[in-house]
C-alpha cells in the first residue's frame, strides 16, 4: 500500500500497515478530497477553457492554439503545453472530439510526466544518521513539514532529531521546538544569531553519537536574490560534509504550491547553491496552482517525495501521480 512505504519505512512496518488497508479508506478519501477543493480553481479554469475550445468538437490548428494558451496561462509552462498539444496533435489532429475526449488525453499526458518523478523519500538505513537538509524561500513550509516529515518516520520506529539552523528568529528555533515535541524527537539548537552552520555540525556529531536514524535540518528561508544568504546555505553542506563527505544524504527544496511557475525559479537558483535531490510541495489544500506541479516535472525531473495538504502533522502524503492528476483535471 502507498501510505505504507511512503517516506520509506520499514519491512516490518509495511506489512503491519498493509494489515489496516481496509481501515485507510475514509482517510484516503479524505485527503483526496482536501486536494480536490486546492486544485479546485485550476482544475475548473481547465474545465470551462476546454468547453469553450472546444464547443465546435474539431480538432485543428485553432482549437490546439486555444489549448495551449489555456495550459499555459493554467501555470504549466510552455514547454509543458507544447508537449501535451503535440501529442494530442499526433492522433487525433483533424477528428472530431468531445471536451470529455480531451479531458481524458490530458490527465493522461499529466500521468506521464508525473509518474517518474512520484518517489518516496526513503530511509534507507545505509548512513546513520540519514541527513536531510530542508530549504526554500521564506514561509514555503519547511519547518512544518519536518515536523510532519519527523512524525512519519517514528511513527515507522526511527529516532528523529532536528537541527535547528534558522538562527535568525527565536521564534522560528520555538517553532521547532514545538514540532519536536509534538513528533518527540530531540532537538538541537544554537544560540539565537549562532552560525546556522556551527548548529549543522554541532547536531550532525550529536546525532551520530547517539546513534540517530534521521537528521532533520531546519534552514531558514531565503529570497533567491540574496547572495550573503545562499552562501550561508552552501557554508552548511560544507561544514557537515567535514564530517560525511556524502552527507547530506537528502537535500530538498519546499515549495509553496500557490507560487505557480515561479517555483521553477526557485529550484534552478537553490540548485546552484545546493546539490538539490528532491522536492516536496506544501499547501496544495489551497488555491494551489495545479498547473505548475506538471511544470515542475517536466522541467527539472527531480522526484517529488510528498505533498502537503494542511497545517495539521497528519497532513502530508506521498506524491500520486495518477491521483493528482484526476484531481487537477476534475
Ligand atoms: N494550508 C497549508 N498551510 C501550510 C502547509 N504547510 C505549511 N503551512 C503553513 O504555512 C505557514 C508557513 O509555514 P512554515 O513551516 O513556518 O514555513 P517555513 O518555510 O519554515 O517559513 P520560514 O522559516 O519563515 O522560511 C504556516 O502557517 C504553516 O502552518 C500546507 O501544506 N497547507
Ligand atoms: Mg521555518
């Protein structure tokens, strides 16, 4: 089942969730339904844009036009866009076709780029601990999703501690520390204005003498234009690779799915600064820009790990492909 190995956990754990299938059900439905009401405002821009297209059920050159703005001003970006009308071009150019028809091409063409980018983040048990640092621009949903992220893995019987390296606020270090207590994991912090990357070292040698299965590492959020901050991001990935040339084992980008195309900004300029291997997207329980989740996918082919769907700590769920593209489509 899904929800079982979702952030990669255990043998064990699998098939003692496998056991509650059934019982997941309701809870299935219910976070598909949160997704369904976020992907709300794309999904019926995409619904009365192709009814309006395609009113004289023909598909020709004016009618593929039409689509492909409509893609595009949906946040799927051009090259998105120009893939999804080409296919559609290739067997059905000429034919008559219903909005239904498209609908259907559409959420297909949506499955395909999603599929090989829907990965779990796994725990993989090959360095202890495993270090994942979190980053992305201001208030996209970092700390939140750690604790949500932490909440998973112990649940899954893994020992969790957080690196507090947003330094810059007491209030962001006491926000973690709430989510460290509501997910009971350890915590490490510094001194407020600490060298976020002193707090990195210092947590990263803690964590391994104590045996820690997940380094969680709290960054705070950066604008991409500010150069003495990104450098400080890339200060932290050195310091901790003092210890572990490999670490950190997951580096991810968070980003606020309300953004639209300019998440793809964001995750080409924190890639130059960090060995970016994966992206998890919050707030899609809101008016999220659908569009740009296909965008995302299509551009970078980084594995999107999780979504989240709510501010609660049960409100994160692994990446479906076909569910989100059902969901965008309506
Ligand atoms: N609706 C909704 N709200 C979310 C989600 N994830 C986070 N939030 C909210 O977004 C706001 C910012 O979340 P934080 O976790 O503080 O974001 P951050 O990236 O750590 O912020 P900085 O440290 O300031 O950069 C909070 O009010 C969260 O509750 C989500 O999936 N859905
Ligand atoms: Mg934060």
């Amino acid at each position: 089942m899904k929800m079982a190995c979702m952030f990669g956990f255990s043998k064990e754990n699998k098939n003692k969730k496998d056991t509650v299938k059934k019982s997941d059900k309701p809870k299935k439905d219910g976070w598909i339904a949160k997704l369904k009401t976020g992907l709300n405002k794309s999904s019926s821009k995409l619904n009365e844009g192709i009814k309006d297209i395609f009113v004289r059920r023909t598909l020709d050159d004016e009618t593929l036009e039409g689509l492909e703005d409509l893609l595009i001003s949906a946040d799927f970006g051009v090259e998105t866009a120009t893939t999804i009308t080409s296919t559609l071009a290739k067997t059905k150019y000429d034919k008559e076709i219903s909005p239904e028809e498209i609908k259907e091409i559409l959420c297909k063409s949506i499955i395909e780029i999603l599929e090989p980018v829907a990965k779990p983040l796994e725990i993989t048990g090959e360095h202890k601990p495993q270090v994942i640092l979190m980053c992305g621009v201001n208030g996209t949903g970092k700390t939140t999703t750690i604790g949500k992220l932490a909440s998973n893995f112990k649940a899954d019987g893994k020992s969790v501690m957080f690196a507090a390296c947003d330094t810059f606020r007491a209030a962001a270090v006491e926000q973690l520390e709430v989510w460290s207590k509501r997910a009971d994991c350890l915590i490490i912090k510094g001194e407020i204005e600490a060298d976020p990357a002193s707090v990195a070292y210092e947590a990263y040698q803690k964590a391994r003498e104590e045996n820690i299965d997940v380094l969680l590492v709290d960054t705070a959020g950066r604008l991409q234009n500010k150069k003495n901050l990104m450098e400080q991001l890339t200060k932290i990935v050195r310091v901790i690779k003092k210890i572990d040339e490999s670490a950190p084992h997951n580096s991810i980008i968070v980003l606020d799915a309300t953004t639209g195309q300019n998440a793809n900004s964001q995750v080409k300029t924190f890639g130059e600064m960090v060995n970016l291997d994966g992206i998890i997207i919050t707030k899609l329980d809101g008016t999220a820009k659908g569009g740009g989740v296909v965008s995302l996918a299509k551009q970078f082919t980084l594995p999107i790990h999780a979504i989240g769907i709510g501010e609660s700590i049960q409100d994160l769920r692994p990446f479906d492909a076909k569910d989100f593209a059902e969901s965008l489509v309506g």
